[in-house]
C-alpha cells in the first residue's frame, strides 16, 4: 500500500505553477539553436516555443518572452500557458491572466485552472472562477474537479460540491474521497461514510483509514478499529497511536500502551502525555511519569498538574512544588486538587492568597474526571472533525464526550423503560426544555443528520445543563 505524503490539500489549496511545457516533436529532431531561429524567423510557432523553453532554461527571460508571444500569437496554446505561468511569476496579474484566458480558452485544463485561481485569490471572481474550474473539470481534469468542490462547499453549494467531489474522487483524488465520507457522514449516511473513507485509506490516505477505525469503533467493533489505527500509525498518525495505546491498555499490556502514547505525546498532545503519565505510574517508573505529567501540567492541564503534584510530593517530599501544582489544577476547578491544596496548607501555611471557590464556578467548570464509553467518544470525535471541516464550527471534544458521558451515567441505571427527559426533569427539578435540548444535541452526536451540528452556544448550554443535572443528582 502506498502511503499519501502528509497533505493531500496542499496541492490544491495553493497549486504549484509547473515548469513550462514544451511538446518535443519527432519530425523535427534535435535541432539546433540556429535551426530554431530560422525556422522561427520563418513563422514556425513550434520552433518559436521550443526556442522560448532555450532562453528560460538559460535564465534569458526577455527573450524567452519574445519567443512565446510570436509563438502564442501563431497559435501555440503552449506558449500562452507559459506566458501564463511567466506573468505570473514575475510580470503583471492582467497580462498573466489574459495568456492563461487563451490559454484556456482553447481547451488547456491546466491553464483553466490556473487561471481560476488567480481570478480567487487576487480578484475574488468567484463566478468567472466557477466557470472555468467547471469547463476544465466537464473535460475530466481531476484537479479542477477538486479545485471545484471545494469552492461550492465555500459558497454554500452543498450538492454542487458533493458532485465534484465525487468526480475527482472516482478519478482517484483520495483527498475528494475523505471529504465525500465526512460529508456523507455528516448526512447520516454512515454506509456512503464507510465506502468512502476505505476507498482513500486503500489508497494511502492516512487520515481516511483513521476516521474509519474511529467509526468503526463507535459501531462497537474495536478490533476492526485497531487494523485501521496501525495502518494510519505507520505515517505517524499521532491521533491512531492514541488509540492504539487505550486498546493496549484496555488488555493491560502496559509496556505496548505506554510505547503508543509517548508516540503520540511526542506531538504534543495533551492529553497522550497525561495518558503516558498514568501509564508510567503503573509501571513503577515515577520518573518518567513526573515528565510527562510536567509537560502535560506546563500546557494547562488539571488533572495533570494535579498528579504531578501528587509525585513530587511523595517521591521528592517537595512540598511546596506539590502545593503549586495543586493550586493550578484547583484554579480550573479540580475538586481533589482543592481538597488535597486545603490540607496541605492546613500544615505548610499558604503560599499565596487561598483559592477563590466562587472563581472556579465563574471561570471553569469543575474537571469531568469520570471514564466515558470508548463508543461515545468516537462519536464526538467524529462529530468535531465533521463539524469543523474547512473552517467550519469549532468544537471542543471534551465537551462533546463529557455530554455524552453525562448523559450516560445518570440513565444507565434505569431498568424500566420510562421517558427519560420527563424522569430527569423529576428527578433534578430543572426545566424540562433544559433536558430537552440536552437530549436533542446528544441525538445529533449519536446519529448525524437529525439535526445540524450544534453551535459553540448550543454546547455551552448544554454543558451547563448537563453539570447542574450532575450536581442535583449528586454525581458530581
């Protein structure tokens, strides 16, 4: 399987201006330099352009000019892409533009291409982009097809751009295909999300094979999951060797799990260090578990902080270290660490002002620290990464799963059936429209299409609602 090479956007986010064509011609040989001029002094625009390639590739750009634009002007599309592509490098954005309109004009993909991105990112055209983008994309261009995708996915054109996307991606754009899953996905499609998303991982798409293990994995089938996580991790996907480290745990294989999660702390993510932290502890390696707690606590993390502060105070006897580090985690509202800073301080005095309880309810809600099912979380991964495509709603996946999670701990202990929004409201004393909407988002995480992703608002109401519901049953 061959792998894609990191970003498979790049390319067509910003496409790289190729080096000038130049169609060799067998009837004409190898001429030399003078057999060129004359030939071109005589009207012949083949020899007019091959002569123009001579002087670029000499650094002559003036006369490599000269020669393009009598070629060019006898016809030759190949002298006014590379006009094109020499106006746009170093001569004026009209001139380059109006090469690449004959250019394009008469057919040449690449140059429709070109020329639709100019027209987008210097002019803002977007509807002469559009245009060009589809007369080169009707002709089969792939990248154009992409190219097009992506631009009626900005204004708007949700069916336009899964039209394109399907195009490039049958002609083998993976980058097309993972798009075409997350918005399948998106729709509640989950069979078109599959399809496509091995179709591109097949391909290489490292990132494609990632999302696939991560809906299998809400599907419940972890061990399909994990063949997908290893074949991302072989890019060094940091998000798979996160899960292949929790499925490693899962099996108590503490040495396997630790190796993927310093992998992936590595990358600097979070919430791996505190994870190799934990696993470090469990293997008796307080050294190294003081590290990535440390790292982990440095970047703003509670429970991490709160950990290390545990460690320094019980393998060091550094008591006013363990004391400032429960002071950060209790600043963010972690409730062991307050308690933990209160007795502390009850023997070695405060270091500094006592921590403000009404601050931590006004700036950060008290820490989730319970377990939540693999399966939802999967399901709120896969709802961030769908939602927040090409710039689109910002998500925190801590959130999403301490929703999910909330939702879960005060419902499974139910054994009858019952109308969970009218028992929770019984139960809690909240409004019922609170629960209610906290039902609603929870259904468009679970089963995509239901309802549009919920905005940074919804959530945030939600999340409150979800806390208050914790606290009135006494979960907190």
């Amino acid at each position: 399987m061959t792998w894609w090479h990191r970003d498979p956007e790049a390319a067509v986010a910003r496409p790289v201006v190729p080096p000038p064509r130049a169609p060799e011609s067998p009837r004409h040989g190898h001429p030399t330099e003078a057999d060129l001029l004359t030939a071109a002094r005589t009207g012949d625009s083949e020899a007019a352009h091959r002569l123009g390639r001579l002087y670029a590739q000499r650094g002559d750009r003036s006369a490599a000019r000269h020669w393009w634009e009598r070629a060019a002007a006898a016809g030759n599309i190949d002298s006014a892409f590379n006009l094109g592509i020499w106006h746009e490098k170093h001569g004026s954005l009209d001139e380059a533009i109006t090469w690449y309109e004959l250019a394009a004009g008469a057919e040449d993909a690449e140059a429709a291409v070109n020329l639709a991105t100019l027209l987008l990112e210097q002019r803002g055209d977007v509807p002469r982009a559009r245009q060009w983008l589809e007369s080169a994309a009707a002709a089969g261009s792939r990248p154009a097809a992409r190219r097009l995708a992506l631009l009626c996915e900005d204004v708007g054109d949700g069916a336009a751009a899964r039209d394109w996307h399907h195009h490039a991606a049958c002609a083998g754009d993976l980058a097309s295909a993972h798009d075409l899953a997350f918005m399948s996905y998106a729709s509640g499609e989950e069979g078109g999300a599959h399809a496509w998303w091995e179709y591109a991982a097949r391909g290489g798409h490292a990132d494609a094979a990632y999302y696939l293990g991560r809906l299998l994995h809400a599907g419940r089938d972890p061990e399909g999951a994990e063949a997908l996580y290893r074949l991302a991790a072989k890019v060094e996907h940091p998000g798979a060797a996160s899960q292949l480290g929790r499925l490693a745990l899962a099996r108590r294989d503490l040495r396997t799990a630790r190796a993927w999660f310093e992998r992936a702390a590595h990358f600097g993510r979070v919430e791996d260090q505190r994870m190799a932290g934990f696993v470090c502890v469990e293997l008796e390696d307080p050294h190294a578990a003081s590290h990535w707690f440390g790292r982990a606590a440095a970047s703003g993390d509670p429970e991490s902080a709160y950990n290390f502060g545990l460690l320094l105070i019980a393998e060091h006897n550094d008591l006013r270290g363990g004391q400032h580090w429960f002071r950060q985690a209790a600043s963010y509202g972690h409730q062991k660490a307050a308690a933990e800073l209160s007795t502390l301080q009850s023997v070695i005095g405060p270091q500094a002002a006592p921590v403000d309880d009404d601050r931590w309810t006004a700036e950060h809600a008290p820490a989730w620290d319970r377990p939540v099912e693999p399966e939802l979380v999967a399901r709120a991964e896969l709802a961030v990464a769908a939602a927040g495509r090409r710039g689109g709603t910002t998500l925190r996946l801590a959130d999403l799963a301490e929703i999910l999670g909330t939702w879960d701990l005060l419902t499974r202990r139910l054994r009858e059936p019952v109308d969970v929004v009218e028992w929770l409201t019984d139960q809690s004393g909240l409004h019922a429209s609170a629960i209610e909407h906290l039902s609603s988002v929870r259904l468009t995480l679970l089963r995509p299409g239901t309802a549009p992703w919920p905005t940074p608002g919804e959530v945030e109401h939600v999340l409150a609602t979800s806390r208050r519901l914790r606290k009135r049953l006494g979960l907190t």
